[in-house]
C-alpha cells in the first residue's frame, strides 16, 4: 500500500500503463503470427502488407518505449528475411 497520495496515484497509473503495453504486445503478436502464417502458407498477396502493417506496429511500440528500439529493429530484420525467402520460393 502507497505511503503518500503522490505514490497512489503513481500506483494506478502504473497499472494503467501496464495495461496498455499489455494490449500493445498483444497486438504486436498477433500481427507477426498472422505474417509467419502467411508465409507458411504461401499467400504472396498478403506477405507486403502484414509486413507494411507489422513493421510499422513494432516501430510504434518502439517510440513509445513499449519494447526497446534494438527489439523492434532485429524483429524486423528477422521478418524481412523470412519476406525475402518468401518472395524468392514465389518467384
């Protein structure tokens, strides 16, 4: 239990960001197993625009410190890869 009013306050806001950053992950999940999906299934359609949509998610999550920049910029190298070999078996 907080001592002051200032760490209270502290307290629920803490726990109103850790809800939001859960929600972002979440989401960041969702978009990069709905991409590896897509590339297992080889739906060439879909492959740029969950990349578009994952890459600029975790560029988001990144600015706003819900994950580290590092983080954000190795998924997206790992992701591009897999767009790469995806793109190449299709051709």
């Amino acid at each position: 239990m907080a001592n002051t009013r200032s760490a209270a306050k502290q307290a629920r806001a803490s726990l109103r960001r850790g809800a939001q950053n859960k929600s972002i992950k979440s989401r960041l999940h969702t978009l990069e197993k709905k991409f590896l999906a897509a590339v297992a299934a080889k739906k060439s359609e879909d492959f740029n625009e969950l990349y578009r949509l994952l890459s600029s998610a975790l560029d988001k999550a990144a600015k706003t410190k819900v994950i580290h920049r590092n983080n954000a910029s190795r998924k997206k190298s790992r992701l591009s890869a897999h767009l790469k070999v995806a793109v190449a078996k299709k051709a």
